[in-house]
C-alpha cells in the first residue's frame, strides 16, 4: 500500500531530536490518496453526539474511534512501519485508537494538555504516541489552527502519569476523591504556572497537506485558534499508537476513569477499556491487539 505513504529516510540527528524532545514533524509522510481518503473518512463519521464533560474543549466535530480501511492500510504500510522503526529503535509501534477533529474559525480547540485519557490503559513509564495529521495546511501566518507543543527536555507531564498510577492505588482514594482538594486539582490540563512555562516554550510550525507530527506521550500540546480566513475549517486526523513493548494497566485505566466519575457508557468505544475484558495487568499490548481486533 505504499501509494499511501512515502519512503522517509530519517537522519540521526533527527532521530536523536525525537528521542530528546518527544517530537517531530514529518514532512510529505503521507501521498494526497491518503489524505483525501482521511478526509472523507472524518465527513463520513458520526461526531460523538454528547462527548462525555471530561473531553472538554472548543472544538465543532470530533469522532472517536474512527477507523476504516484507510486507517488500517496507512499504518500497515512498508514506509509508515519503517517510519516508526526508525523512530522507536526498532521496536515498532501498534495502532490503538482513530479520532477525526475539525476546528472552525474561532474555536480554541484544546488547552495545553498531554494524551493520559487515551494512554491510561498503558504502564506510565511505557511508551505511547499521538500522530498528528493535518488535513488543511497550517499557515501560523495566516490563519494558523495548528497546534503548540513543548520539548519534555524543558517540561513533561511525565510526573502526571506516575502521580496519578500512584494515587489510584491508595486504599483511601475514594475519600479523598470526594475533597474539594482533589476537586481542585485537574490532572489532563496544564496549571497556570505551567501554562505559563509552556507558552514561553512553544513551538510551532507551518504544514503542507501530507505533513504529519509525531508526539511522545509525555508532550504537553494545545491547538491553536483558526483566525477568519480563506478556510471555514481546520480538520485533523489523530492515531494513537502504544510502543510495541508497552504493557496493559487495568489499574491505572480503571482508576483513572473512576477519577473522572465516567459512566461504563462513555467507556464503551474506549479501546483500553475493553482490552481489560481480556488482558491482565503487565501483559504486553502489541501482542494481543490482532486478536482483539477480530473479535
Ligand atoms: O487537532 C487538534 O486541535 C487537537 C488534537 C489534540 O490535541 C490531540 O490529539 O491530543
């Protein structure tokens, strides 16, 4: 399926960029087939209907847990894998989760955040990635919609995975839930302090159509506005990947959505979650995924 995706020889200083910063723009990955098969991918799909309130953010469309063919031959490809190889030590990584967004002129988007909702279901120190797919190009002159993000050499949110991996195990947990302390306390956005570290940090970049970028989990990133302009909107498709050694956490996914009081139906298209049905504690996510899929 390579008219898909390009060849991309990647550097070794690029390379040592990602392992040093968590990020990295990869420019013409994706040929205009994929893309425009990503786009009527997101128009076809249903947006969630009411988003569960821990999602929250200024944003017009998001569909999760789209995937389609289009989905399955772009990551299945000989360049994407190799892409991802290069960049992950050989390891490789595995495709958990499809979410389109479309952003209209004005709307914020998302605050500076990291990815722990959709990565909860992975160990806190294991690896797990966000590939950023524009599907407009992002001109930060004209009317911008791109994202920020931050280097996790100057600030991580590593610190909120094994936090929070910690606090779920406290036998008084549901107590202290039930503070207005912890009520205070907002573990997916960034503080206003460290809000006011990231915005002295950030970068950002214009992209063509067939650009991507690759996050590490522990990135902060927010989107960016869309100003007024020649594009009513800005779309996006996101696909989440774990490391290929990544292992399962049925504590740190349970208890990470009994902290946000989630119903079981806002649960119900989360992969993570019904992963759990059949994946124990520890057990290595990449090998179980293509049974899980054929279920
Ligand atoms: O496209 C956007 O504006 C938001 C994407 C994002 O923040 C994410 O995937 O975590």
């Amino acid at each position: 399926m390579n008219s898909l995706t390009n060849q991309i020889t990647l550097s070794q200083e690029e390379k040592q960029f990602f392992s040093d910063h968590g990020f990295i723009k990869l420019k013409k990955l994706l040929t205009t087939e994929a893309v425009d098969g990503l786009r009527k991918l997101i128009s076809n799909s249903n947006a969630m209907k009411a988003p569960p309130e821990f999602y929250s953010g200024e944003i017009s469309k998001m569909g999760y847990d789209i995937e389609e063919a289009i989905t399955r031959d772009i990551y299945s490809s000989a360049n994407f894998k190799n892409v991802l190889n290069q960049l992950t030590n050989n390891r490789g990584a595995a495709f958990i989760q499809g979410i389109g967004f479309e952003l209209d002129a004005n709307q914020k988007g998302f605050h500076w955040h990291h990815d722990i909702l959709s990565f909860c279901c992975v160990m806190p120190e294991d690896l797990a990635y966000t590939l950023w797919i524009p599907l407009d190009p992002i001109n930060i002159k004209e009317q911008h919609g791109g994202l920020s993000y931050v280097s996790h050499k100057v600030c991580s949110a590593r610190h909120y995975f094994d936090i929070v991996y910690q606090l779920v195990q406290q036998e008084n947990i549901s107590e202290f839930s039930k503070t207005e302390e912890f009520k205070n306390w907002d573990f997916q956005y960034a503080s206003p302090v460290e809000t006011f570290v990231l915005d002295n940090n950030k970068v950002e970049d214009d992209f063509e159509v067939g650009d991507a970028l690759l996050l590490g989990k522990f990135v902060w990133h927010k989107s960016c506005s869309l100003k007024e302009g020649e594009l009513p909107s800005r779309k996006a498709y996101v696909m989440r990947f774990v490391d290929c050694q990544a292992r399962y956490s049925k504590v740190s996914i349970e208890g990470t959505y009994s902290l946000l009081n989630s119903s079981t139906k806002d649960l119900d298209s989360d992969i993570g979650y019904q992963l759990g049905k059949f994946l124990q504690d520890g057990d290595i996510i990449s090998d179980n995924l293509a049974n899980f899929k054929k279920l």
